[in-house]
C-alpha cells in the first residue's frame, strides 16, 4: 500500500518487518511499528517527532528517518525477492531448497549472487558454447567422474562443424568456458572473495602514463596503495575522481596466490581424473578473466557506498550548522557585493527583507573613488536608518571591509558590518526564483540582496539556493546524487520545522520545506496572502486552496502568526492542544492569553495533571514549556567575526600570527577556516584539539567562531595551514 508516499507492507508482513526492523536498529518494536503505522497514515517525520511523542515513546527524527529508510530498502529486496523467483521459475529451474534461501536472504547483494547463475547472460564465450551443444560435456568436466572411454572418444562426440565445432580441441576449449563461469557464478567463493579482499586487499593508484603533468593535484595518489580495510573515504573519493577524470587508474590488489588455491582445493579434487591438467587452467581462466575483475568492481562499489554514505553524513551536518546560523534579526541590512572593475552593488532591505535601494560604488582599483563611495553609503545609512552592513566574501571582500571600517570609524557610527559568504549567491541570482522576485534587477543587484537577507536570516535566504552550490561538503558532484538530494531535502526540512516559518513574510521557497505543505500548497498559500493580506489565524489556512485537513494538521504547529488576535498561533503549541491551555488557564484561573509567555504563571503547572487519553506527559511538558518561552528560537545568538584589519590577502599572512575567523566546512580530515583573506585555511584534524580528536565535528562546527595559529603558508598553491594548539 502507498500513502503519502510511503509504502508500508502488507499487513501479514508488518509485523515480520517491523521485528526485523526493530533487531537491525536495536529499537523496541512497539515503537517502530508505531513509527510505521504513523508514517503509512501520510504523517510527515517532523510532525510525528514533535506531536506523536506518546504513540512513538519519544522517538527523535534521527531514528524515524531509519526507520522510515529501513523500511524503503525492505520493500525494495521484498521486490528483487519476487522478480528473481518469477524469473526462476519461468525457466522451471526452481527447488525448494533454492526458493528457502531466497526468501530467507536479508541482503540484496547476496541475492544477486544466489541469482547469478539463472540470471539472463550476455552472448559470452559460455554462452555461446551452451548454444552449440556443449553443456552435458561441461557438467561431465565439473563432476570429474570417470568418463567410462578414451578422450577423444569422449571429445569426437562433440565435433559438429556444422555449429561451428570443427575439433576435439574446440568442443573442450567451449566445454571449459561453461565451466569456469559457472565456477565464477558460485556464491560462497565470491562471498570468500569479496571477504578476503576486504580483509586483506589494498586499494591501488596509478597515474596514468603521460598524465603526470595534467594529474598534479592528484600528485598523492600517482603511486598509492592502501588497506581496504582502513582507507578514509575522503581518500577514496580523490582517487575515484581522479580516474573520473582520466588522469589515475584505480583498483583492487589481493592475494592471487590464496585465491587461486582456495579455487583448486574447491573445484579440483582429482588428480587422476582424465581432464585434472586443463582444469587447473581453467581456474586460472575463471580467476584472472571473470573472479578478479567481478571482486575488484564489488568491492570498489562497496567502498564507493561508503565512502558516498561518510560524504553525505558530513555534508548534511555542515549544511544543518550553515542553515541553523545565527540571524541577525529584522533589522535595516545594507548589502554590498564587492568588485574591482565593475564596482560594489549596494542593495538596502528593511526589517522584513523587502528591497528598496541600489546604487554602484568605486572605492578600490582601477577607479578608486572613495570620497564618491562614501557619499553614497552615508547616504544610504542616514535616509534608511541602516543598523547592519553586509559585506560577500569574494573578489574584493577584504579591500571592501577596510573601506567601510575606514567609513565608520571617521564618522563615529557603531553599525555592526559582517562579512557573509557568499557560497552559492551568484547560483541563486541567476535562478528562476530570483528572476521572478525581481525582475527587473540586474543579477549582482539580486546578490546584494541575498546577501543582505543571508545576514538577517540564513534560513530563510539559503533555502532558495540549491544546497550543492552552498560550498560546505567535500566531493558533493561525486556521490550519489539522489542520496545526496534526499539527505539535503531531509536536513532542509529538519531545520526549517525546528525554527518555524513565519506566515505572513516566508516565501513559497521557505513554505515548501514547512511539514505537509510542500511547493504548490506553499505557492497557494502565497497567493492567498498576496489576494487577501495578513493571515490573522491559523484556521484561515483552511481557506487555502487544496490546502485540506491532513496538510493543516501536518503544518499548523509550524506556522507562525506574529501580533495575531490568538497568542498561541505564534508559539509551537498546536491548534489541537488549545482546548487543553484553555484548561489550564481555567484551573489557575488565568485568562488563556495571559498564560502564553508568563513563565510565573506556566510555572505553577503540575503536567501530571493535565494528562489524559488523548495528551500523554510528553506533550503537556512540552506545552507547558512552550508556554514560558513561546516560539523560541533554537539559533544560537548572533556574534561577529573580528578580522585582522592589516591582513587582507595570503602573501600578508606570516607563521605565528593568531587570528580570529570562521569554520566554513567540516571534513573527515580537519576543517577549514576564513581568516579574510580570500583563502580558507586548513585546520588539519591533528591541529584541531591538545586532545586526541577523532571525528572533527566533535570539537567544531560551521559558523563556530575560533582562534587560530598560522603554521604555514604556501603563497603560489594558495594553500595556508592553521593549528588550535596554542
């Protein structure tokens, strides 16, 4: 059954897969039966974590997304499962014993092994020997029974030239292709393979003969060999796109030798047997042109799997800190998109992000012209009351942030300036929803306007930037891209719902990521408010079009109305728990209003009271604690970065100098840091603690700011290493 895009098994195996669930992930299987029940209703994961707390026990969104995944792949091996056995079955080669392992396998690769001997072949060299009549002679060499005649009598039976058999030698050479693939078809000796080439194989790299010159940023890896049981997957994904790139040649080096004789103690066990010399060259045969190739590629694939799934594990935890980044607040933000030759774009934005000026400066070379440049930001601050200034990180960023320090400062004026990244800001200006905002700008205008607004709300600015183009994973355009997307959305979504959208100023962008609502329920809510004006109250959302009851249930707990007649809809209480505020209200003989954001008042309430068939204790403290501090912010609060005004480029950097600056990004190996100086500089892991540090997400995150030490600079590679160990 498919529900809200979920697809649940069918009931007698709901049970049987929500236990084998529950063991895989080490969960009670009440809760992920719960868990899947919930889901299969159409209930959005945000929604069950936040509201469902009774029905799950409490499970958080990190073990509702497994689960909700767990059951993908169960019902994806559930479809292998009845695929292969059809296929079987149609060629009538079906038995019992063969039906029992199928339906008792649990892992789709070692299913595909189990089918690989009825899988439909290619026109192979066996393949085609089958074609002309050579199995019975194959099934005689793999049995390796006394042949009851001479050799060539055996042999001469074969002979059919007019399939093209025109010898004894050409009737065996066929005879031996069947047998070594379906020695190579044998599940347990590719499963031993496959082990002990994770075991005991290393991971090769080569450069290629004549790239050496093309390949030197892949200079680590020209002659590289590497346990498969320990090579980091940042490691492998730099060899892999360097043989994307036609420059390495990767691949899997094991132990021939213990291969090879595992094969012949496994295929080969008599000696006296009339064919035993051309058998053993046939194990050669089936290792060198068919095991080999087929464990290196298994193999490869696995750790390429992995090594995606350790990827995208960093990217989504680097993209949630960049999302969840502090916001400046509603306030007057002026936006400045630095450049040399064609000048910086100013773009003002009141409180709420609304556009209202641009103009073009010149205050760094060729043109130079500061006194002009300054006019106009003065300008700009006094006739627009401007409280903050944000400054992109690119070209020119660090010449622009001295002009407008320099501005400041001989006019006596404290506004807060910050420099933003501008990671992804030119994809955005470029897009179709930029285009449709705002028409008739010109595309470096639209990016001080992203910049401005990136200031005052990440969230809400980010969200309309395709997350790839964001800068904070490694090899974001080598992993599988429709894991990676579902991560993305998934990590989107977890943020935008713990923060809460504003109903009457988020843009479809931001509404499409709110639980339930989704793009075109996000555009209608939009249109609604453009036709109509402020939303007063969240049941007005029911007179949006489309918008029905299960989406309102889904989303109204996120949705926020700011200075609207309910108090309550500019908290996380949901709609359906007012009745129970009234109560309590009631009972400390409060008005409902006045028990919303009075922390004396919510304070006097005992949740145990308050407990009944339909609100269970988690709900009512999570009320209760709503109530003291409704519609909280989970951002942390907003601090700025104190660049060293004298440094502005690599070349001014020298070993010793302790600067304050930004993470940027957080990999397997360290993490990277903008001092302001065009360059991240690199915090290797080993620099990142006095302590021993495992994993660098431990100790920092994106947006965290710190103090570092520069170690070294390398000025014509760009490349600067920076330590905490100071």
């Amino acid at each position: 059954m498919i529900h809200g895009g979920f697809e649940m098994p069918e009931i007698q195996d709901r049970e049987q897969c929500a236990r084998a669930i529950a063991a895989d992930l080490q969960l009670p299987f009440k809760q992920v039966l719960a868990a899947m029940e919930l889901l299969e209703a159409g209930n959005t994961i945000p929604f069950i974590a936040r509201y469902r707390k009774e029905v799950t026990q409490g499970l958080d969104e990190i073990a509702l997304r497994s689960i909700e995944d767990a059951v993908e792949k169960s019902n994806a091996l559930a479809a292998r499962k009845s695929t292969v056995i059809k296929s079987i079955q149609g060629q009538g080669l079906m038995t019992d014993d063969l039906l029992a392992s199928i339906e008792s396998c649990g892992d789709l690769r070692q299913l595909e092994m189990i089918y690989l001997p009825f899988k439909p072949k290619r026109r192979t060299k066996a393949a085609i020997a089958r074609e002309r009549g050579l199995q019975p002679l194959a099934d005689l060499l793999i049995r390796q029974e006394p042949i009851g005649s001479s050799r060539a009598a055996l042999l001469n039976q074969f002979v059919k030239p007019e399939l093209e058999i025109p010898d004894r030698d050409a009737a065996l050479q066929g005879a031996l292709a069947i047998v070594a693939e379906q020695w190579s078809e044998d599940a347990t000796l590719r499963s031993w393979m496959i082990a002990d080439a994770v075991a005991s194989g290393k991971v090769t790299s080569n450069v290629k003969r004549g790239k050496k010159q093309e390949a030197e940023k892949f200079e680590l890896y020209f002659d590289h060999r590497e346990a498969v049981a320990k090579i980091p997957s940042h490691r492998l994904l730099a060899m892999l796109r360097g043989e994307s790139e036609g420059l390495l040649r990767v691949g899997i080096a094991m132990d021939d030798g213990r291969a090879v004789s595992r094969m012949k103690s496994q295929f080969v066990h008599d000696r006296q047997f009339e064919f035993h010399r051309e058998l053993l060259a046939a194990i050669g045969d089936c290792y060198e042109r068919l095991l080999q190739p087929a464990t290196q590629s298994s193999v490869l694939q696995s750790l390429k799997e992995q090594a995606d799934t350790d990827a995208i594990e960093v990217f989504g935890k680097n993209l949630h800190e960049l999302l969840m980044a502090s916001p400046a607040g509603p306030r007057v933000t002026l936006g400045i998109d630095p450049g040399f030759r064609t000048g910086c774009k100013l773009a003002v934005v009141d409180a709420t992000g609304k556009f209202l000026a641009t103009s073009t400066i010149f205050p760094t070379p060729p043109k130079s012209d500061r006194d002009s440049a300054g006019e106009r930001v003065l300008e700009f601050i006094k006739r627009y009351n401007i409280e903050l200034i944000a400054i992109g990180n690119g070209t020119a960023s660090r010449e622009t942030d001295v002009f407008v320090g320099d501005l400041l400062t001989e006019h006596g004026l404290k506004l807060t300036k910050v420099m933003v990244s501008e990671a992804g800001a030119s994809i955005y200006s470029a897009s179709e929803i930029a285009i449709k905002e705002f028409p008739d700008l010109d595309v470096t205008v639209r990016g001080a306007i992203s910049i401005a607004r990136r200031l005052q709300d990440p969230l809400a600015e980010l969200v309309k930037t395709d997350p790839k183009s964001i800068g904070v994973g490694q090899y974001q355009h080598d992993v599988n891209q429709t894991r990676l997307r579902k991560c993305l959305d998934r990590t989107v979504e977890s943020c935008v719902n713990a923060v809460g959208v504003d109903l009457n100023m988020a843009s479809v962008s931001l509404l499409s990521h709110v639980a339930g609502i989704g793009p075109k329920l996000a555009g209608n809510i939009v249109a609604f408010r453009d036709q109509n004006g402020r939303f007063k109250n969240r049941k007005q959302l029911m007179k949006v079009s489309k918008l029905g009851s299960k989406a309102f249930e889904q989303a109204a707990g996120f949705l926020r109305i700011c200075n609207g007649a309910e108090p309550l809809d500019n908290s996380a209480v949901h709609p359906e728990s007012y009745a129970l505020v009234s109560r309590m209200a009631t009972k400390l003989g409060a008005d409902p209003r006045t028990l919303v954001g009075d922390s004396g008042l919510s304070h006097k309430l005992r949740p145990s009271d308050y407990v009944d068939d339909r609100f269970g204790l988690p709900t009512v403290v999570d009320i209760i604690s709503e109530l003291e501090k409704p519609g909280r912010d989970p951002r942390r609060e907003f601090r700025v970065v104190k660049f060293d005004e004298s440094i502005n480029s690599v070349g001014d950097l020298k070993p010793g100098l302790v600067m304050e600056g930004v993470i940027t990004n957080v990999t397997h190996f360290g993490a990277f840091v903008d001092i302001g100086v065009h360059q991240d500089a690199l915090i290797h892991i080993s620099q990142l603690s006095n302590s021993f540090v495992k994993d660098p997400s431990e100790v920092v995150a994106v947006g965290d700011l710190v103090k570092v030490k520069v170690l070294e600079i390398d000025v014509g590679r760009k490349r600067i290493s920076v330590t905490r160990k100071f």
